[in-house]
C-alpha cells in the first residue's frame, strides 16, 4: 500500500507557491506516495499536479500587493462563514484521506494570516492514531520579519508539532539560517532537499539559442511596471531588431494587456500564458523577469542568460535577496524595481547578451525528488522504531 501525503498549499497573489507545491507533488507521487493536493487560492486550470489529486478549497487570495487583506473569489472581504466552510472540509479530507504525512507549505515561516484553519488542521492531525508526519516544506530564503514575538510563535509552533523542516535550497548558496537567524533551535528538524525545479527539457550542452528575447512576468499581478519598461527599453538594446516575445501572465489586468498590444509590430509576439513556457526559457537569446523562485530555479537549471527585476514592493525582502546572491556569482544581471527605467533595463539586457550563460551542476535541483525520499526514509524510520 502506497503511503499518502496530504500535501496543503496557499498562494495568495502570483503563482509561485502553488508552482513549486505542484513540482513537489509530481515528485511525491513519482516517488511512491498517494497525494492529496489541497489549494487555497484561485483555481488555476493548467496546474500540473502529476497523478496527484487536487482538492481546491472556497479560494482566498491577497486584495492588494501589498498582501493588507484577504479577499474571496468576488473579491468580498473574507467572513467568518468562509473560514468556518474551509476549516470543514479540510478536516473531512484529512479524515478521509487518512494521511501518513501533512505537509505544510510555508506554516509557521509565512501564511499567519490562515493560522484560523492551518493551526486546527495541526491539531486535529496530531491527535490522530496513528499520527501522522508533519513536516513543513519551505523555501531556503524568507522575507524578513519585524515583530520578535513572531520567531518565538514559530519556534513554539515547530516544537509542538512539526516533526521536520524541509528547506528548499542547497546550504552552498545559502543557508536557512541567513533569513532565519533561530535556525539552531530546530536543527534537529532541518533537512536540505535541494532546490525545486518543474519539468524542464533536456539540457545538453550543445543546446542552440534562438535570437529572441523572452519577457515574462510570473502569473502577471505585479508585472506591468516590468512589461512597460521591457517594451520602453526594447528599441534601446542591441537586440531591438530581433524577435521579442512577451508572456503577460493570466493575471495581468486587461487595461493593461490591451495596452501592450497596441504596441506590437510584426517583430512582438504578446502572450497570456504558454504551456511550453519552459522550452521558450530554454532556446531564448535572453530572459527579461522578476526574480521569483521558481524562475531563477529554471535560468539556473537551463543555462539562460538572464536580466531579473525583483519583485518588492510592501515588506517583500526574498526576491531582492535571492536576485543579489546569483548576481554577486555572476549568473544573473538584476535592475532593482526602484530603479528601473527603460535606460538600465536595456543596458542590462546588453550586459546578459554578452555574459557567458550559467554553468550547469552548481547547485543540487533534485529537490522533489530528494523530498519523496526524505519523507520516505524518515516514514521507515518511525515504523522500525
């Protein structure tokens, strides 16, 4: 019988989260385990999820970019009832379902505002027979916290009921203890997987570009600002007279990809969203993003040249720091979003097309892999106990 994972994930503005969530399920079920996928924010149709099975949740997503409130599907203020709703049915699915591991994505290190459901989701798990693993799967670089108390609630959490923490990232390019200064305290819990990387195409290392720029900007909630100055800056670059093909992201607001449009000529391709995005990462001259996790996981992992804009705005300190790590090792050119006019982003894009293109084997990116065996390992370890 095959062990099973309930494996629950919120995203609340991109769609980043849920993209590396989904890669981990991929790799949980490739590795042998049964999945329950369970989604708290807006649907997203195309979502691979592998032979994982989704549970989608009443979705609730951040109001504004700043990630000040919460707002349902019809973008209402989130009421009580909801929250009762999703309590509910997240407890019935753990109860059906039966899991042999909960697997938190992000919990205590990020997501308080969904401490409503995820703590009695923790609770009603723990008092099961037999309990389940708890683990926390989470990124290796964390937006800075301000408030102390906050790192003592998490301590206190991880102490009552998290059996391991998993770490998305490789210590050699930077250790959970960078942005997490308490990371000591819960050693014993820590386990590296690597970094987590989706379904790529093959990488050889007589791999042909294609003379075309790729712009993209993520699920596109916050990418106008990038796509405007990408399209400012295209005329000034030492490639304005080969293909540009822009991906605007599916959550881009219409005023703003009408607008795009309107300045396309026969050498600017502008798309929402393409399933073969990552083949276009790979044969692309050069990539013009933000700087998002799972992004700068797939630059690395295809050896594209690459221009990064971090996303920061509100209290967000991950992107820039992630961004500044690969730049300072040569591997990327970033523009700060505070900075950014059509002048640098073009200038950056010239110094990326000159620049030697990453080096394959840098980092370990076998991280949903290493997660199914991580789980599983520690599963063995318990039942011969």
């Amino acid at each position: 019988m095959k062990p099973r994972a309930f494996l629950y994930v919120q995203h609340l503005l991109g769609i980043g989260h849920l993209r590396r969530a989904a890669a981990i399920a991929r790799g949980l079920t490739e590795g042998g385990f049964e999945v329950a996928f369970v989604s708290g924010g807006e649907a997203v149709p195309s979502l691979d999820v592998g032979a994982a099975r989704i549970v989608q949740l009443p979705s609730i997503r951040s109001g504004d970019a700043g990630f000040s409130s919460l707002v349902d599907d019809a973008g209402r203020p989130v009421t009580d009832l909801l929250w009762q709703e999703r309590r509910a049915q997240l407890e019935a699915e753990l109860n059906r379902f039966a899991p042999d591991v909960l697997l938190i994505e992000m919990y205590p290190f990020g997501r308080r505002q969904f401490r409503h459901e995820i703590i009695p989701l923790l609770e009603a798990a723990d008092l099961r027979r037999p309990r389940p693993l708890i683990a926390c799967s989470v990124r290796d670089i964390l937006v800075q916290k301000s408030k102390p108390d906050r790192v003592q609630e998490m301590l206190s959490l991880l102490e009552r009921y998290y059996d391991l923490v998993l770490v998305h990232g490789d210590p050699g390019f930077a250790e959970f203890g960078r942005t997490f200064p308490q990371a000591a305290e819960i050693a014993d819990k820590i386990r590296y997987t690597g970094f987590v990387v989706g379904n790529l195409p093959q990488r050889t290392a007589g791999t042909a570009r294609q003379d075309f720029v790729l712009v993209s900007a993520g699920g596109g909630a916050v990418g106008a600002p990038l796509l405007r100055a990408a399209l400012a800056a295209r005329p000034l670059t030492v490639l304005a007279n080969t293909p540009w093909h822009i991906i605007a992201g599916p959550n881009l607001a219409a005023a703003d990809f009408t607008a795009l449009r309107k300045g396309a000529d026969a050498g600017l391709k502008i798309e929402r969203f393409r399933q073969d995005f990552p083949q276009l990462l790979a044969a692309c001259r050069v990539s013009v993003s933000q700087a998002g996790y799972n992004t700068l996981m797939e630059i690395l992992a295809l050896g594209t040249r690459a221009v990064v804009v971090p996303f920061a705005e509100g209290q967000e300190s991950e992107q820039p720091l992630r961004a500044c790590l690969l730049a300072e090792r040569g591997l990327v050119q970033t523009v700060d979003a505070q900075d950014l006019t059509p002048a640098r982003l073009a200038a950056a894009i010239d110094a990326a097309a000159a620049m030697a293109p990453p080096a394959a084997g840098l980092f370990n990116l076998a991280g949903a892999a290493s997660t199914a065996q991580i789980l599983r390992e520690a599963l063995q370890r318990r039942r011969a106990a």
